[in-house]
C-alpha cells in the first residue's frame, strides 16, 4: 500500500507540473512599428511561477509563458527538469524588454537579468530571433488587465 501511494504521488506531482495554465493573447511592438502576435500561458502565483515548463514534452512555435512578479527585480531563472531549449526576455514594468538569452535544457545554472525587472518571457528556443525580437522592444501588458 505505501509503494502505491508513493507511485500516486509522484504521478500527480508530475501530472500538476506539466498542466497547462489559462493563456492570453499579446502583442510585442518591435522598433520598426511591427507587432508581432503570440499566445502565453500567464504564471502570476508562487507556485505556478516555480513549475513553468518543467516536464513539457512540447511546446509550440508562436506560443510561451510570462511569469508575473509583484514588484521589480534582478531575476534569475535555471531549467532544472525543463527537456526544451528555450530563450528567455526580462522585461521591465513599463514592457520593454531589457534582455534576451538563450536557455540549456535541464540546466541549473543560473540566467540573471542584467538589470530590474517584473516580468519574464519564455519561449521555444530561437522564436525571438526568428521574428525579429530585441532589446527595446516592449510587450502590450494590457491583456493582463492589472
């Protein structure tokens, strides 16, 4: 019996981990006036911030997660558990994004904002440089409804 309950929990923690969160529709204006569309699952609570892409087999193009802090920050994030390559903005409170790197599956070495910030940006790996993301641009907030 405690062989059993042990095998439940650690499916239901899986299960939990790789649950997708309620997405919301945003834009990023680049510098050229263009704006570029995606989905993101939003990550505004402790816990939902602590599992983000862990264990996700998939993760499609044009699709991410923005992981919402209550005040600004240097924050850092690692890939402990998350099989996918992914690229990562810091994004200040007023949207505009300060930094964008690139992420090592399961890695835990630490990526850290160069400067403060409220929010982060997740996305497969390459989908910033494919549509033409840098430095500067800004995302529209407003889907958010603060």
């Amino acid at each position: 019996m405690k062989k059993y309950l042990i095998v439940t929990f650690f499916c239901l923690l899986f299960l939990s981990c790789s649950q997708k969160l309620p997405v919301k529709n945003f834009s990023i204006k680049k510098s050229s006036g263009e704006e570029v569309f995606l989905k993101l699952e939003v990550a505004d609570t402790f816990e939902t911030r602590q599992k983000g892409f862990m264990y996700r087999k998939s993760i499609p193009f044009g699709t991410g997660m923005l992981f919402v802090f209550e005040n600004d920050q240097i924050l850092s994030f690692w890939m402990k558990n998350t099989p996918l390559p992914l690229s990562i903005a810091y994004i200040n409170s007023k949207g505009r994004i300060i930094d964008i790197f690139d992420m090592t599956p399961y890695s835990v070495n630490s990526i850290v904002s160069t400067g403060y910030s409220r929010y982060a940006l997740e996305v497969p790996q390459g989908w910033f440089e494919k549509n033409g993301i840098k430095r500067g641009d800004f995302i529209d907030l407003s889907p958010l409804s603060f």
